[in-house]
C-alpha cells in the first residue's frame, strides 16, 4: 500500500471510529443556580499565538496525503476564517519528498484569510531531512503561524513499514526550536503526552504542547487494519486497546508539573463541555479532528454548522458555571470527586 492510499484509508477508518464514551465523562463542572451574567454577554474570545480568536477552537491537524484532502481542507479553512478561529494542517512529508503539494497548496492559506494556519511534520521524519532549514518548505507555502511537530511512535510501530527508530528525535526537535522563525508545537496523535516527554520538549525550547489524549480517533486500530494481510507479524487487535493517557490524565499532569506553560488539548473532543473542562484541567485551547471529518468531506457550511454547535454548547457550560469570560474557567468550576 502507498502512503497515498494509506492517508485516504486513515480518512474511512477514522470516520467510523468515533466513541460516545471517555474520561470527559468523569469530570463533572459546578452547577451555579445563581450564574450572575447575561448569557448573550459572554464573551469567548482568547488569546492563541499572537492572534485572537473568537472562541478557544481550532482545527487539529488532517492528513494531507489523498488529494480528497484538499477538498476536506478548504472546507476547513473556509469555515474557520467564517468564524475566526484557527487551524492546522495535516503532515507535509509526502509534499517534501514527492514535491507535491498534495492538498496543501497556498490556496489554504488564500481560504483562510489571516486567521492563524499552521504547518505540520512528523517528529520521526525530522530524521531524515537534508537540512532542518528544509522545513521552509512546509512553512512557506502557507504563510504558517506555527509549526506543529507530531510524535505518532504507537501509530508507526503498527504500521506496515512504519518507522521505528525514534533514536536522535529529542535532538531533532531542539534543532528545530533553534531554527524556527515561528513558534513551535508538539503534539501526540491520540495516546496524550506523559510527564517526562513533556519536560524535555518544553526544556528543547517548545512553545506549545498539545496533549492529544486516548479518547477519540485510534491510530493503532487504524494502522492494524490497514496492515492487515501485509507482511508485517501478527499482533493481538486487543492486548493494545487501552494503551496511552487519555486527554483528561495527560492534561491533569501537564498541568500539575507545567503550571505556566501553554497546553492545548485535543484527542476525543465530543462537544463544547468537553472543551469547557479542558480549559478548567489548565488548556488554553481545544482542537477537534475526528468529529469534524465527516463535516468536512461534505461542504464548508456542514463545518461551519458543526463547529458553531461546539462554540455554542462551549457558551451554555459559561453560563451554568456563571462567567462571563471563557478564560475565568479554571480548576475551582471542577466538582470535587465524591
Ligand atoms: C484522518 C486523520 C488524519 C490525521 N492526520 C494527522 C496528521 O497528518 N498529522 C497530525 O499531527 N495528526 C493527524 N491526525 C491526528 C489528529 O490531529 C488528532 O491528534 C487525533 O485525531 C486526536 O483527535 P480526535 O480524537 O479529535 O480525532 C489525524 C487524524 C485524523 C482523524
């Protein structure tokens, strides 16, 4: 299988994919009888790079491979800058090895208008770069606000041919911090990030860490059932099922070692509470990619329609816990577990 046919199964696997349960569940916020604020005078605005969005949201990275993608990204992109809010795309590396554009082309950046766009790269593929100043090529093209690095070790070792030596990434990434002319940002792909990773990306110089927690899209199903029948070993489809820290314990940790440094949190974000409570467990943001795909392959309004219930339900959990500002969310709204 190529890694073209590889992305476009990530996008049919990925769409029947979607829990209705998680650890958001346990997490319940204060009820406030008394909220004390006009629900129309809420005002969800944040701070998020150097911009400011309308609402603490932004669009998790999408494959970038299939050129289905640049009908899903446009989609995307549109219904981003009709809201304000921001986005990043999917892994650039086919674009650098095929020198393709592969649905990444400028024209994202032209359909996004200045809202914040950013780049995305496999921290393992950093590897195998010429020069780490190589990245301009990702960079470039769309005008980025931010790179995005992505650790994906669970996705590559149940992949067909997956890359597995992950020997020398850490030094890779502190390459990249020192290169970069915009803010760097780590993400996992769904199996969160733990304590000790965090440390040496924050210590390399990482801007941003997004946790991108177990809950929502599983790139090891993924990647087995697309392995299936290939020569890869057979591996048991359960022993794996509940391996990495979900969204809600990456969180808590990062949060309890890292008080001061910038989390966002993605990985199984079902709705606006779910992005309520991150903001309490210390993110400053929320990124959404699985449950959006199946609005993006349709049209720019079903995005739109999609994102704008996410924004709205974000408004509801204001309400009852009675701010007025998104950003007076924190720990106190959390109900003590009994
Ligand atoms: C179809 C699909 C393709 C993805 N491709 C990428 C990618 O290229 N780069 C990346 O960093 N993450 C990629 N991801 C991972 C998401 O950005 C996100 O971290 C993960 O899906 C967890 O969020 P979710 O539960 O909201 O889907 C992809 C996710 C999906 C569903």
């Amino acid at each position: 299988m190529n890694d073209v046919d590889r992305k476009n199964g990530h996008i049919d696997l990925a769409l029947q994919q979607q829990d209705s349960s998680s650890d958001f569940d346990q997490v319940r916020l204060r009820h406030r009888a008394l909220p004390e604020v006009n629900f129309q005078d809420i005002d969800l605005s944040v701070q998020f790079l150097s911009y400011k969005l309308s609402a603490p949201l932004f669009v998790s990275s999408m494959t970038g491979g299939p050129l289905r993608a640049e009908r899903i990204n446009r989609h995307l992109a549109e219904a981003v800058c009709e809201l304000g809010l921001a986005m990043g795309v999917g892994s650039q590396r086919i674009a650098i090895e095929q020198g393709k554009k592969s649905g990444m082309t400028s024209t994202i950046r032209d359909a996004i208008g200045r809202c914040p766009l950013m780049a995305n790269f496999g921290a393992v593929n950093l590897l195998t770069l010429k020069s780490i100043s190589d990245l301009g090529y990702v960079l470039d093209p769309l005008e980025a606000d931010a790179i995005i690095l992505h650790l994906n070790p669970m996705q590559e070792i149940f992949q067909c041919r997956g890359d597995t030596n992950w020997k020398g990434v850490l030094d890779a990434i502190d390459a990249v911090c020192s290169w970069a002319p915009v803010p760097v940002v780590v993400k996992e792909v769904g199996f969160g990030l733990d304590r000790e990773s965090a440390k040496r990306l924050l210590d390399a110089g990482v801007s941003v860490l997004d946790v991108a927690g177990q809950g929502g899209t599983r790139f090891d199903e993924i990647e087995q059932e697309l392995a299936a029948g290939t020569e890869r070993p057979e591996i048991s489809n359960t022993a794996f099922k509940n391996w990495g820290y979900s969204t809600v314990e990456s969180l808590r940790a990062l949060h309890s070692d890292f008080p001061d440094s910038t989390l966002w949190a993605s990985g199984g974000i079902r709705d606006g509470l779910d992005i309520a409570k991150s903001l309490c467990l210390g993110a400053s943001a929320a990124g959404v990619a699985g449950t959006v795909l199946g609005s993006a392959l349709e049209s720019t309004d079903a995005v739109i329609a999609r994102l704008s219930r996410l924004i709205y339900e974000l408004k509801i959990a204001c309400f009852g816990t009675g701010v007025s500002q998104v950003t007076q969310l924190n720990e106190c709204q959390i109900m003590e577990e009994k």
